[in-house]
C-alpha cells in the first residue's frame, strides 16, 4: 500500500473514532428530547434544545443549554418575570442575565429555561396552576438527568420575579424538593398569600386597595380564579412552607418601599419587588433556621455553584 494512502486511511479512522465519541451521547439526547440541537444564544461552545414539551399546556415548553465538550456538574432550572401575565423563557438570555448564564455554562453548569401557564390563559386555575407547572417542569428534569449526563442531587431553582415565586414554592416544599440544592429568587415576592403583604407593607390593606382601584381588583381575581377560600390562601403561601431543612435560598431584592407614589399612582415596581419583600422572606428565613445570601455577600452566579459544591 502506498504509504501515503495508509497514513491517511490511518488519520481518518482516529477521527472518526473521535467524532463517534460525543455523537451517540449527542444523538441519545436529541432523542430522547424530540429535537435536535439549534444555534445557541449562549455561544458556540453549547448545545441549545429549543421548544421542548415538558407537559400538556400550551406554554408548557422548556429549552436546555448544555456545555458541547463537558459533562455538565449540574443544572439550573430557571423561570421568567412578567406578574404571571407575560415574559417568556428566552428572557434567561437577554442582556440582564446573559452574563450570569454564561458565567454558569463556563463552569459547566447546565440551563433550563421554562415557560409556564399564565393567569390569564383559557381554562387556567389561576397562579396555583403556574405553580404546579413548575414543579411538573422539574419532574421532567429530574427524569432526564440521566440522558442529560447530569448528577443526581444537582438542581438549583431559580426565577425573576413571578418566576423566583414558582422557584420558592417548588424549592420549600418537601413534595418536590428532594434532589434541590438551592433557590435563587431574584425581584421576588414573599409570599402568594396576597394578605400577608399587610405584614410586608406598613398601612397597606389588600381589600381597601381592591376596592378602589380595579385594576387590583382585577389582578386580584385572575390570580385566584376568583375569590380564594382560606385553603387556597395557604396552597400558595409560600414563605409558610420554610423550615431548616429546606435548600438554601438567595434573595435579592432592590426595589424601594413606597407602594403609592406622592402624585397617587401605584408603583407595580415596588408592590412586587420591594426589599421589604426581601425583609420578610430573610425573617423567616431567620425564624426557622434556614441558610439564607444576597447580593453584600456574593454574586447569584457564586452562591448557585458553591451549592452546587463546584
């Protein structure tokens, strides 16, 4: 044989046998998934899984980010802001939180970005359906570990505003928190039992407030599908469910703390984001001995992969 020829034949079999390394694992995932991977708005060192159906909702649809030539050490399960009515999962990759993901992917941590059933939506049960979808979204994470190549006991939540909401409430309950390492809740609210914001606010009063301005009014009946009972009041109280055994949790909030502005407009901003939001949920953090961090001690990117135990 020419030796040439044998040197080239010799080339192209150890670079196949490279290529055939990564391309099963590669060709599993995207079976498993249903989709194939797409041009990653996190860089060309990922794989992107757009438009996953994770459950039977119309907005049940998930996207995975995962490190092309790593095995991913774990995953962050991340879901948008928008007060329950807007936002969508492709908002992880904008400018505010770009940086922070890429931080994240470069350690060779895995993201998912979920959306989930607005309040507004046809058939909804209000914010307890949004809720539920987060942790029918973690499920399905949690049984595509394996194919993923991620470890078990490696999943941090995480969210925006409403979304650091169906983080909280999927991170403190013992139901769905097994495998949770920790909760980054960013813009948050405290709790879901909209009452308990009287305790947040100093002179707020939720019914005064629904009764002369519709638009509370309004919000207030689409959150619950109409008028909560007690029992419905406590399904979304999340801050009731904390205790120490619970994952640690990363609160930061900015916002300020005047609810109506000197001209009589309502501020949204502060009624959903106050740090007093973040005062409340740290008090029971506090009360029941749960670890707790913010922005003065390190950076969401840091508490998520000293957590993670990277």
């Amino acid at each position: 044989m020419n030796r040439s020829l044998y040197i080239f034949l010799i080339f192209l079999f150890f670079t196949c046998q490279k290529e055939d390394s990564t391309t099963p694992q590669i060709n599993l995932v995207e079976l498993s998934l249903g989709v194939t991977a797409t041009l990653s708005p996190l860089g060309e060192n990922t794989l992107f899984y757009e438009n996953i159906a994770y459950g039977t909702g119309a907005r049940n649809t998930l996207d995975i980010i995962l490190p092309k030539e790593q095995k991913p050490e774990g995953v962050v399960l991340f879901f948008h802001g928008g007060g329950f009515v807007s936002g969508d999962k492709s908002d992880a990759y904008t400018a505010l939180l770009k940086n922070t993901m890429e931080q994240l992917i470069n350690s060779n941590i895995a993201i998912v970005s979920a959306n989930y059933t607005f309040i507004n939506s046809p058939g909804t049960s209000g914010v307890i359906t949004a809720l539920n979808d987060g942790e029918v979204a973690l499920n399905f994470i949690k049984n595509k570990l394996e194919v993923l190549n991620i470890p078990t006991n490696k999943i941090i939540l995480a969210g925006v505003s409403a979304g650091a909401g169906i983080a909280q409430w999927n991170g403190y309950r013992e139901a769905s928190n097994d495998q949770v390492q920790g909760i980054v809740a960013l813009a948050a609210q405290s709790t879901y039992n909209l009452y308990e914001w009287e305790n947040v606010f100093p002179g707020f009063k939720l019914d005064e407030f629904r009764s002369s301005r519709p638009e509370i009014e309004s919000l207030f009946r689409l959150f619950y599908n109409g008028s909560p009972t007690q029992t419905d009041l406590e399904a979304v109280d999340y801050r009731a469910f904390m205790d120490r055994n619970d994952p640690p949790v990363y609160i930061l909030n900015q916002a300020g703390d005047e609810v109506v502005d000197p001209a009589g407009n309502l501020d949204f901003d502060v009624l959903y984001h106050s740090f007093l939001h973040g005062d409340y949920l740290r008090k029971k953090a506090i009360e029941v001995e749960l670890f707790y961090s913010g922005l003065f001690v390190e950076s969401p990117e840091s508490f998520i992969i000293r957590s993670l135990g990277l």
